[in-house]
C-alpha cells in the first residue's frame, strides 16, 4: 500500500476523531505539538491495527514511530511487508 494513501487515511481518523475541528495537521506535522496526548496515541494504535490488520509490537511503540503522520505511515508500512 502507498505510504500516501496510508497518510490520508491517518489524517482523515485524526481531524475528525481527535483534534479539535479549527486544528489541521499535515504529513511532517509533529502530533505532539498539534495535541496528541497518550490516550489519543493509543486511539491511534487500535484505529491502525484495525484498518491494516497489524499488530504493532511492544518494540514499535517508541517517540520516533508516532512523531508524525510519515514515521507512522512508515511503520505501518513495514509492519505490512
């Protein structure tokens, strides 16, 4: 799957699941910083894990693979191979 199309469908659950609706993020925006807090990660996780039938595992869930909409995109990716 296209790590574009992974992006989009990210974002998409994001905007309308857990910012606030005047708040937009984009590929390289630092979730952090837009609001998401851990409960909301881990909002992320299962929404993930659902949509591409993966399982993130314990060592996955490190700072690096949820900065941003391409390190998780990535990860997503890889977990697909």
């Amino acid at each position: 799957m296209e790590k574009q199309v992974i992006i989009e469908d990210i974002k998409k659950y994001i905007e309308k699941n857990i910012l606030a609706a005047s708040v937009k993020i984009e590929a390289d925006t630092d979730l952090k910083n837009a609001g998401i807090d851990s409960f909301s990660t881990v909002e992320i996780i299962l929404f993930i894990e659902r949509k591409y039938g993966v399982a993130i595992p314990d060592h996955k869930l490190v700072p690096e693979n949820f900065k941003t909409l391409q390190s998780l995109a990535a990860t997503v990716q890889e977990l697909m191979s």
